[in-house]
DNA sequence: TCTGGGGTCCTAGGACCC
DNA sequence: TCTGGGGTCCTAGGACCC
C-alpha cells in the first residue's frame, strides 16, 4: 500500500532548525580569534573524549567523540588548539543565541545547547530561504556564533537541511525543503544513519535489509516500518514524506529525573573519597532540583570500576525517599547509605553517579502521614542556593569538599575565560 | 598512563484487580 | 483432557538524542 502518508496534505506552517556550528569550539575562539583556521578541539570532562572540532580537525579527520589521549601527539604535531570544557560559558552564550532567536519569531523550542527549533514567522514564509539567510546574520553579529539553518514542514527533513547548510557554503548555511519541491535528490544523497532518530542499531538493521538511505527509508511501507522499529521509526519516515509528526514543543517542560555524575582523574578506592564524591553530585542534583521548583521522590547511588579494564566491577542502589524532598541535607544522608550498600574495597573505582527520581512538583505542599510537613531542611538549602548565588560562587558546603580531591576530574586545558569575560569581547553587541 | 555526561521515549512483560 | 479474560499500572531495558 505504499506510504499512505503522502495522501496526506502535507502542511502549510514551516518550520527551521537552527544549529550551532561547532558549537564550543567556536565559543572558545570568540576568545581566541586568532585560533582562526587553525585545528581547534574542546574535551569532555576529565578530558576524556573529544566532544567538538572545527571545520580543521574534522578535515583532519578526528571523530566525534574519540578517546583524546589517542590523537593527542598527532594534533599537537598538527599545531591544534585543545580546550578542556567550560559548560558554564557554553550555557550564557547559548542563553544569547537563543534570545536572539526569541526575538526574531512567535515560537521556539529550545532543543539542546546548540540547537532550537523555530516557527516561521508569517512574515518569512514567502521567502523562508531569504529569512533564514537574515536570521542567520542576525546571530552572528550579535553573539559571534555562526548557525547553519534549515527549513521544512518538519523536524526530521529540517535537520537533513540545516545539514546540507552547513556542508555547501554556495548556501550561505541556509538550505530548504519546501512542500511541493522534489526532495528526492538531496534524500538520495543522505545516509539511513545520517537521519535524526535513526541510530546505530536500526541504521545497521535497516542496510541489511537495504535500506541505505534516507530516501529508502521514507519509502519503505508503514506497517513494515512500525513492526521492526515502532511508531518511532514510522513517525520519522513519515517526517521525510513533509508530514509533521514531532510538533514544536514550545513549553519548557520540567525534568523527570535529574543526575550528577564525573569520571574521576585518579582511581579512588577508598569509602571515604567515593563518599565525598557521591555528596558533591548529591549537591549538584539537589541544586538544579531546586532550581525547576522539584522535589525527588527516589534517589539512586552508582559506581564502577573502569569499563575499559578487566574486572569490571559496577553496582548500583536505589533508596526512596519517604517524604518528596529537595533538602540537601535529606539527599546527602540518602546518597551515602546507598553508597555504604554497594561499595566493595580493593576496587578501583573510576565513576561514581547520583541520580534523582519521581520528581514532583514542589508547589503543592507535601504532607507527612500525620499532616506535618516534613520536607525537612528545604529551606536552609534554599538559603544556601542564595548566599551562594550572590556570592557568585559556592560559599557554603560541606568541609569535607575543600581542598584538592583526586576524584575531582581533569581539567588540564581550561582556558580560564569566566563568564565575566563575555562583557570585554569587542565585536558583539 | 590516558576512553564524557545528561537526558527522553517506547515496549514488553509481570503484578494486580475485577 | 485442561487452563478465564481483559484492563491498568509499573518497571526494566533498549533504543534514540545532543
């Protein structure tokens, strides 16, 4: 029967990815212009793997998401920058690009650090190519960060454009794929597992089955579809017949678990370091916990030797919490009982992870069994979160966290830029 | 020597209930 | 020869994303 979707009216509205190009490596050289044309990478924390690369290192064909210790002589041979990460300067730019997006549309969905979704404005639709091309200008000039940018009736085909964008510079990063236009050429050309929402998993299921490309895939019948890979993956082949199925979700919505874990710079093996670890992550949970107004109905303890040696060793446990709570005081105590029923001595442990569950809403006002309140010690921590804040820095923590830990993770390549630094870059707005 | 961190959704299967 | 059926909730695991 075909692909029943493209009976289907495909809709009217438009709407537009907008990806960061190499999101923290450009942000790193707003810094350091003259990192341009030069190989530029930034690390992921304890400068394990590499998380983002310019146009340079790609050519030189370092991968997304390679061991750094691997490729670290041949980049310094090829006279690369290397930068360990800095999420907190990546966050405020980001804020900045998506406020410049924010103010050129009605709608956005802010989908990751370096991407948003975004509905055309009425205004745009006659000339979306031209629009984008605009916008696209717009970010640059007012926060340094070039974006590449694609419009569709969908996400799915959205992302093949930006995608196409950002690849033939002839575009000036902005690429369509209009209702109505034969998309046939560009699907052709783009590889099953280049196509958000298909993995390496189902990328290697479908080529066996010849399904190689993004063209393949939007034309491979429904109920084959839904069978091997769920609504899923006959939702994104549908995305690649125009047909909207993933709808702009403008709404932040809150998390519905919140987790805090590090690699560590050293092997740790005692139940006094991976204690303090585990109250550190404990705190960071409780502080975005508190920041969406949640309170954590569960909270879980993990830890593991180095997945890369022999013997693994990995356990985790589970507590509830009786009461919903974001009293860190509450979490910190949950954390290392957990910890106390899985740790093993003699075990080099390498990671450590809290993670809180069954979040709820905080505004409701929570009852104990006997209708006291009992989110014991919520309101120091709150307190705690402002003289911190307006501190610009953690002022109040436990005295056990001071001072130089080896579970603190590498951070040899930090370019020490803060986010106060952001205020003396001289070209932006 | 050296290998990240933080999420979401979907589905299958078991427990439980009427 | 015989076993109830069907709905709902929960959870673990697997797939995906950046």
């Amino acid at each position: 029967m075909g692909h029943p979707g493209a009976f289907l009216k495909p809709c009217e509205e438009l709407l537009v990815l907008c990806d960061c190009n190499n999101f923290f490596v450009s942000c790193e050289r707003l810094f350091r212009p003259d990192l341009e044309g030069r190989p530029v990478v930034v690390l992921s924390s304890n400068d394990g793997v590499i998380i983002s690369r310019s146009n340079e290192a790609k050519a030189l064909g370092i991968k997304m998401g390679e061991p750094y210790f691997r490729v670290r002589s041949f980049l310094e041979r090829r006279g690369s920058a290397v930068f360990s990460c800095n999420f907190q300067l990546y966050e405020e730019i980001s804020a900045r690009v998506m406020e410049v997006f924010r103010r050129a549309v009605p709608s956005i969905e802010v989908y990751s650090v370096d991407e948003a979704f975004l509905e055309v404005p009425p205004a745009g639709r006659e000339r979306p190519v031209e629009w984008g091309r605009e916008l696209r200008a717009a970010v640059l000039k007012q926060t340094g960060i070039p974006v590449s940018i694609g419009v569709a009736p969908a996400k799915t085909a959205a992302k093949l454009a930006a995608e196409r964008g950002k690849k033939r510079p002839e575009t000036g990063g902005v690429f369509a794929l209009l209702p109505g236009e034969a998309w046939d050429d560009l699907l052709g050309q783009v590889p099953v597992e280049d196509v958000w929402g298909i993995g390496r998993r189902w990328a290697d299921f479908l080529r066996r089955r010849g399904v190689s490309t993004a063209l393949r895939l939007r034309d491979t019948p429904d109920d084959w579809l839904e069978k091997h890979l769920g609504v899923r993956g006959l939702r994104t082949a549908w995305e690649l017949r125009g047909i909207r199925c993933f709808p702009l979700e403008e709404a932040e919505k809150p998390q519905k678990s919140i987790q805090s874990s590090r690699s560590f710079a050293s092997p740790v093996r005692s139940r006094e370091s991976l204690a303090e670890a585990v109250t550190e992550f404990a705190l960071v949970a409780g502080k975005r916990l508190r920041s969406q107004t949640s309170l954590a109905g569960s909270l879980a303890v993990s830890i593991s030797t180095s997945r890369f040696r022999a013997p693994f060793y990995g356990a985790s446990a589970e507590v509830p919490l009786e009461t919903p709570t974001d009293s860190d005081i509450t979490l910190i105590k949950a954390a290392t009982g957990a910890l106390a029923s899985i740790y093993k001595e003699g075990r080099d442990y390498e990671k450590a992870a809290v993670c809180l569950g069954r979040l709820s809403s905080a505004e409701a006002v929570q009852l104990g069994l006997f209708g006291e309140k009992t989110n014991r010690g919520s309101a120091l921590s709150r307190a705690a979160d402002r003289l911190n804040e307006q501190a610009g820095r953690r002022l109040l923590l436990p005295a056990a966290l001071l001072g130089e830990k080896e579970w603190r993770p590498r951070k040899d390549r930090h370019s020490g830029v803060r986010l106060e630094d952001l205020g003396t870059l001289p070209a932006i707005s």
